[in-house]
C-alpha cells in the first residue's frame, strides 16, 4: 500500500518534480516516465502497477501510429533529393521583384514543405541555411527575415501532413483525416497573415525588405519555365492529401504511397542512392524512437495521475474559476503556451490532452459576439485544431522555443540570439490573432472537413 496523499498536493509534487528535472536537462521520455514509475512505487498499490502495461500497449498496437515513420521518411527523402532547395530557388525568383519578395517566398516555400515534410527541425534548419543568407546579402532587416524563416518553418506542426495531428488522434480518439482537412484553412490563414506582414513592413518602410535588382529578376516566360523543376514534389504532396481527403486511402497508407512516391522523386532528381537511403533511414528510426519514448513516458505518467483523480481535481479547477466555456478556453490556451516555454509538443500533447479533451467534450460552445458556435459532435475536431495551432506558438515562445534554437544552430555568427527572439515577437503576435480567428468563427476549422466527409 501506497503514501496517502491529497491530490491537490500530489499535483504540485508531480509537476513541480517534473519541471525542477526538465531544467537540468534530463530528457523528457526519462524524466516522465521514471517520475511515473517512482510515483508508481511511493503512492500507488500492486492494482496500480497495472498502469504500465495498460498504457503503453495501446500505444504499440495502435495502426494509425505507424503513419509516423512513414511520413517521416517521405520527408528525409525529399531533403536529400535537394527538392527543399530547388523549391526556395524558384520562388525566390518568382517573387524577387516585390518589396519584402525573398521573405514573401521563404514562408511561401516554408508553407509548400509543410505539406511535405510535417517535421518542423528540418524545415527550420534547411530554410536557415538557404534563406536566411540570402536575406542577409539582400541587406534585409535580421530581425524580419530571422522571423519569416521561424514563422514559415512552425507551419510544419499545422498544415497536413501533420506528426502532430497523427498523435493528437490517437491520443483524443479522433479521426486523422478530418484534424488534417480541418487544418488546412488555418494554416493556409496563417500563412497569408504572415507573408502580408512581410511584404506590407517593407513596402511601409523598403529598407526592411528591399526588392532585387531589376538585372537579377526573371521574365515571365522563365519563370513559366523554372516551375517545371518543382512539378513532381508538388503532384506527389497533392497525390498523398487528395487520397486522404478523398477518402480512397487510410493516412497510413497515403504515406506508404508519399514514401513510394518520394524515392521516386528522388530517382527523378538522380540523388536516389544507398547512402541516401540509408541516411533518410537513420533519421527516420531516430526521430520515430524519440517520439515512441515520449509517448510511452509521458502515458505512464499522466495515466498515474488520472487514476488518482487528477483528471476530476484540473476540472473542478478551471470551473471553480467562474469562467464560461470560452473564458476556459483561454485559460488552457495560456497554460498550453506557458507549457511551451518549457517542454516539446510531443510532451505537451501527452501530458495536457488526455486532461483539456474531456473537458472540452463536457462544455457547451454556443458562439461568442452571436456568432455560430460548435455542435457536440464537432467540439474534438475544433478543439483538435485550436490546439494545434496553439502550438505553433510553443515554437517561438522565449525563452525554449525548439524553433528558435534551431534557427541559432546555423545561423551566421553576426545573428544573435536577442535578434532571433526579437524577429519571433511579431509573429507571435500574427499566431495569436489567428488563434483568436478559429475561437470566434469556428466554420474556419469546420467547413471543409464538412465538405468531405459530410455533417457529423
């Protein structure tokens, strides 16, 4: 037999533990998972123990998981077919000519690797190396093409097909397909709001964002011409959405069909080889088994926690607030970025999820100001996509966003960290509004998702 303990208490012990040992740089997977075995042992009974087990077996048996390799070699693949740099080459010449044009096309090429890669390290680091020294040697503003390349590259976490929606329906019991119909008119939104940022800054003030040179741009006959070299990654992202959307394919096998389709884009390019291969392959297995531990730990931690009334304790929390649904809302939308400044979003969406959906389910959405609100059926997929687009926040959230961290690992010397953080504030901002935007007028989430798969 266990301590006894008061939940309230046994809430601060955890989850003071749990941050006290993340900021001494233990990884997450560890740090959760042994924190949730210790408790185990100090609070819990020999029925308890069952918890191990039962909690990440589902996990290991769990088809729709399996997605998660796949794409994630879809996109190793098409990193090393040098698509991603052919890719910001034609649209940097295509756009060259506005004000703010090489920023406008980082993010316009950033949202076009969303929808291949789905993994925001790589799109942040690869843009970095491309982009950010070509900005530098236009003489643009550091602060604004730091932040177009971070903005563009947390695009990754939203737009399909997204690892993040992958584990989030797994973990709410919600249908992958609909997260990823009903993510893409916010993440095309967010990506519009940013790129007019961009251009309207420079045109306000063109030192910001200065067009090329009229020597160095493109007819319109070349540039007709430099859209054949990206025709095939483009048919190969809208082959892998438009089986999903559709329904023809599960998202599973949509990405057996991406990752087929990417060796085949990588052949076209000539880069297919055994090294590639072999180095997509490693990538693969470590960015899987990085996320696999995560889960496992995060379970084994959160289900303690559940068992012994956690879930109950954090819902009679938020309502004893006195807020409505949608002043609820906002208070997990706060936690959830506070969380971001300290943990990854594998380890948010594991720890916070299992808690805010039932809730979440529980409330009525009846719409803000009069408008529309959610029906019951609808509130997981909103919800799912809210939050979603919340973490894109997590990225650039001071003073741990994982994006800003990877941008200051290839970054030019003359970059400084403050400059980063600096570049991330209004695009903060930018996630924000659009968050807000998908709180009031719901439909934003809801209407495609309607659309194919018909009203729930």
């Amino acid at each position: 037999m266990g301590l006894e303990i008061g939940i309230g208490w046994l809430t601060f012990i955890m989850f003071t533990s749990l941050v006290i040992l993340l900021m001494a740089g233990l990884p997450l997977a560890f740090v959760t998972g042994g924190l949730g075995v210790m408790f185990l042992f100090l609070f819990g009974d020999m029925n308890m123990l069952n918890i191990l087990p039962s909690r990440i077996f589902p996990y290991m048996t769990d088809y729709q998981l399996s997605a998660i390799p796949l794409f994630i070699f879809m996109a190793a693949m098409l990193e090393r077919a040098g698509l991603i740099e052919e890719l910001f080459d034609v649209i940097y010449k295509i756009l060259g000519g506005l004000k703010g044009g090489l920023a406008a096309a980082t993010i316009v090429a950033s949202t076009i690797l969303a929808a291949m890669v789905g993994v925001i390290g790589a799109a942040e680091v690869t843009m970095g190396i491309i982009a950010l020294p070509a900005m530098i040697r236009r003489k643009y503003n550091h602060e604004m093409a730091c932040g177009a390349i971070l903005a563009g590259g947390t695009l990754g976490i939203l737009i399909p097909p997204s690892i993040l929606a992958i584990l989030f329906a797994v973990v709410a019991q919600q249908s992958v397909g609909e997260l990823f119909t009903g993510a893409v008119l916010p993440g095309l939104l967010l990506s519009g709001l940013f790129i007019l940022y961009v251009v309207g800054r420079s045109y306000i003030n063109p030192e910001y964002g200065p067009p090329l040179p009229v020597e160095e741009r493109v007819s319109n006959l070349e540039k007709l011409r430099l859209l054949r070299g990206i025709i095939a990654p483009i048919i190969l992202v809208v082959l892998v959405l438009g089986v999903i959307f559709t329904g023809i394919a599960t998202p599973v096998e949509a990405a057996g069909i991406g990752t087929f389709g990417a060796l085949i884009v990588a052949a076209i390019s000539r880069r297919l080889s055994l090294t590639s291969v072999s180095a997509a392959a490693i990538t693969t297995l470590k960015a899987s088994a990085m996320v696999l531990w995560i889960i496992f730990g995060a379970s084994i931690f959160v289900g303690f926690y559940i068992v012994n009334g956690g879930q109950q304790f954090v819902t009679d929390s938020l309502l004893g607030t006195g807020l409505g649904p949608y002043g609820i809302l906002v208070l997990m939308n706060i936690l959830l970025i506070l969380m971001g400044m300290f943990l990854d979003w594998v380890g948010i969406l594991l720890l916070a999820v299992p808690i805010f959906a039932p809730i979440m389910r529980s409330l009525p959405w009846d719409g803000v100001f009069g408008l529309p609100g959610v029906a019951p059926a609808d509130v997981s997929l909103w919800f799912g996509v809210v939050y979603m687009v919340n973490m894109q926040m997590s990225f650039l959230s001071p003073p741990f966003g994982y994006a800003l961290f990877y941008l200051k690992s290839v970054a030019p010397p003359e970059i400084s960290m403050a400059t980063i953080f600096k570049g991330a504030l209004p695009f903060l901002f930018i996630q924000a509004f659009a968050l807000s935007i998908c709180i009031i007028f719901p439909e934003i989430i809801l209407w495609l998702p309607r659309l194919f798969y018909g009203a729930n």
